[in-house]
C-alpha cells in the first residue's frame, strides 16, 4: 500500500473549436510540506491498451525549505490529444494504482 492520499480527479479533453485539443487531467495530493509538489508523468511503458492513458504520481521537493503543513496541492498533467485518443486515464503511485477516470470530452 502506498500511504498517498488524493481526492478530486478529473480528466477530460478539451476540443473546442479554435483551441489545440488537449487532455487535462487534474487532481488533489496530500503532502507533507509546502516544498512537496505532486507531479504527474507518463508510465514507462504504457499498457497494451492505447486508449488508456497511464500516469505515475511522485511526490518531489522543490527547494530546501517548506512550511511543514499536511495540506492538499494540486496534481495537473496536460498533453495535446485529439478526440477518443484516450477513453480512460489510470493513475499509479509506486507501482500500485490508486485511480481510475474515464475522459469526458468538452466540446
């Protein structure tokens, strides 16, 4: 078990006409520190399903000093993708996964 605690995914593609069409994925990570960013990343390698986008949640330091406050910070992943590249997001930390979101297409 990880220990991670996160709340509040979303994941959606943005298709708008007149803008890039792109996939969001968005949500909440409890860390430890002001210092403690939550970052999303794809997997190395992705699943044999190539709609189903894979990410990996870290938690980096960045910077030597943080206010030592538990507290929610955003995750936010963005990659350009076009309509039903992607049907499904899952998001893994250390190897286990701990969400599962289905894409909504903003049109």
């Amino acid at each position: 078990m990880t220990g991670v605690i996160s709340i509040q995914w979303r994941a959606w593609h943005d298709l708008m006409p007149g803008v890039t069409p792109t996939l969001y994925v968005t949500g909440e990570v409890q860390t430890s520190a002001g210092n403690m960013v939550p970052k999303l990343r794809p997997a190395v390698p992705q699943g044999i399903n190539p709609q189903i986008l894979i990410l990996e949640l870290s938690i980096e330091q960045e910077g030597d000093a943080g206010i030592q406050l538990v507290a929610f910070r955003p995750a936010r992943y963005t990659q350009e993708a076009g309509a039903g590249a992607y049907t499904q997001v899952h998001i893994r930390h250390e190897g286990e996964e701990i969400a599962q979101l289905d894409v909504n297409e903003v049109r």
